[in-house]
C-alpha cells in the first residue's frame, strides 16, 4: 500500500515538473509572451492547477486504507467488549455456586484479569475517538476524578494500603484523558510494589504526587521510560501505552511532569498544573 503511495508521489514530482517545463515553453512560443514574470506566472498557475488535480489522485489510495484501517479497529474494538463482558458476567455467577477458598481464590484472579483488560479497551476507544474527534475540555473538580478512579483501583488492588489526602482543584482539560492519566501512573506504582504495597496520593494546590514504596528505578530505566510499551522489567505484565501516552497528554495540556525514584525506595510521580487558566475550587 504504502509503496505504491511512493511511487505515486514520484510520479507527481516527475509529472509535475513536466508540466512546469512545457508550460514555460507554450507560453514562450506558443503564444508568443517575451516577458519573463508573465511567463513564470502563467506556468505557475498552469503547474498548480494540474499538480492540484494529480495530487488528490495519488493521495486518494492512502486516504482509502486509513478509513478501513478507522473502520477496522472500531469494529475490532466493538467486538472484544462482548467477551470481557461475558467472562465477568460469568465469574459473578460462579461465584454462587462455589464456596471453597481455592475456586474462589481462582475466580478473583479471573475476574480481575477481566477487569485489565476492560481497562485496556477504554483506553483504546479513548484513543481511537480521540483520533477521530475533538477532545471534551472542561472544567472540574480535580479531586473528584482521583477518587473516582480509586473506587475502581481499590476493588482491582485489595492487598494495597492506600494514603490518601486530596484537597478541592479545579482544572480545565480532558477529564477522562486525565482519568486514563492517573489509572496509569497508580497501576505503575502497584505494578512495581512488594506484595504489601503502599501507594501515596497528594493533591495540594495545583499539583499531584503519587508515590509508591516500589522497587525503584535506575537511570537508564528513566531515561526510556516515556518509551511506548517499554518494561524495565521483562518477567512482569506490560500495560501498553502506559507513560507514552502520560507524557503525551502532560505535554498536551501544559502539565510538568517530574518523576523521581531510587532503588529499592520507590517512585514519585508529580504532576504540575499550570496556575494560569486554572480556577481554584
């Protein structure tokens, strides 16, 4: 596909030129023009007039496989939310029916395995109408979005300790974008956490930190750590675009992001919001 784009837009150079060339010549002996400004501009409208036409002709292939491509995905998207769906409603119902420590002990780990990847594929149909449509910014309370991603990440995590102290920040941005943020940089923290881990949220301000009591990071580590899909440790689950699409929307929006983190001590992520613009609630 993308090789014929290739040899398309070669040939638009190749045939625009052309066209150039010629026009210059017609104008100069075909109709007898002598000055040299009235010659260059009539072939210049020449040449953009059939550059133009040859133009929407070589890129009308790739403008075809990206709509396919939307198409695809979408649909792809559409048919994997049935399955998750399924196995969680299905766990629920063998919940019921069985009662020993192990089946149950199975079940949990089923069901949160379910639960990843429903998160999974809200962040890819985040991503998708992201691409396709105009981001919903408004104006909330920043407080609110961290306590409504930890009713989900508690029930996900009951093994952590959590410390949490939040105060009231209104912020203008993507709120579900920010959603996706956190869940992240939270997941992170636990995905990189001892059995008994302890995560640390703060919101003073205008600023975030969340921290964890982990296994740290050296400075290679954080040196490819906005790298997409990278793991600095290979044995342990990925979690796809992970801090590839944090820095990402931290750029977006403004938001200094600062991450500091030692060996066997833990990570400290802390997100920045810019005072300028943003409301204090």
């Amino acid at each position: 596909m993308f090789r014929n784009v290739e040899i398309a837009l070669a040939s638009l150079y190749v045939t625009t030129t052309g066209v150039l060339i010629a026009g210059i010549y017609y104008v100069h002996q075909v109709l007898g023009v002598e000055q040299w400004g009235i010659i260059a501009f009539l072939s210049l409208i020449m040449t953009l007039m059939v550059g133009g036409i040859l133009a929407k002709i070589a890129i009308t292939p790739l403008r075809e496989h990206f709509y396919h491509l939307e198409r695809f995905s979408k649909e792809t998207l559409h048919e994997l939310n049935l399955p998750i769906n399924t196995i969680t409603a299905n766990v629920q119902m063998l919940r019921k029916s069985h009662s020993d420590e192990k089946s149950l002990k199975r079940l949990e780990r089923i069901e949160i395995a379910a639960e990843m990847l429903k998160e999974r594929y809200n962040e890819l149909d985040y991503m998708i109408k992201k691409q396709s449509e105009r981001e919903r910014i408004e104006q909330f309370d920043l407080s609110e979005v961290i306590e409504e991603r930890l009713v989900f990440l508690r029930s996900l995590y009951p093994s952590v300790t959590w410390d949490i102290s939040v105060a009231s920040y209104a912020v203008n941005c993507d709120r579900i974008g920010l959603g996706k943020v956190i869940d992240n940089l939270i997941e992170n923290g636990v995905k990189y956490s001892p059995k008994n881990p302890i995560i640390t949220i703060t919101l003073q301000e205008n600023t975030v930190n969340i921290c964890d009591n982990g296994i740290g990071m050296d400075e290679i580590t954080l040196m490819h750590i906005y790298d997409r899909y990278y793991q600095s440790d290979s044995t342990m689950a990925g979690y796809g675009i992970g801090l590839n699409l944090v820095k990402r929307y931290c750029d977006r929006y403004g938001i200094a992001l600062h991450i500091s983190s030692h060996i066997n001590e833990g990570t400290c992520v802390k997100l920045e919001f810019k005072k300028r613009g943003i409301v204090n609630g």
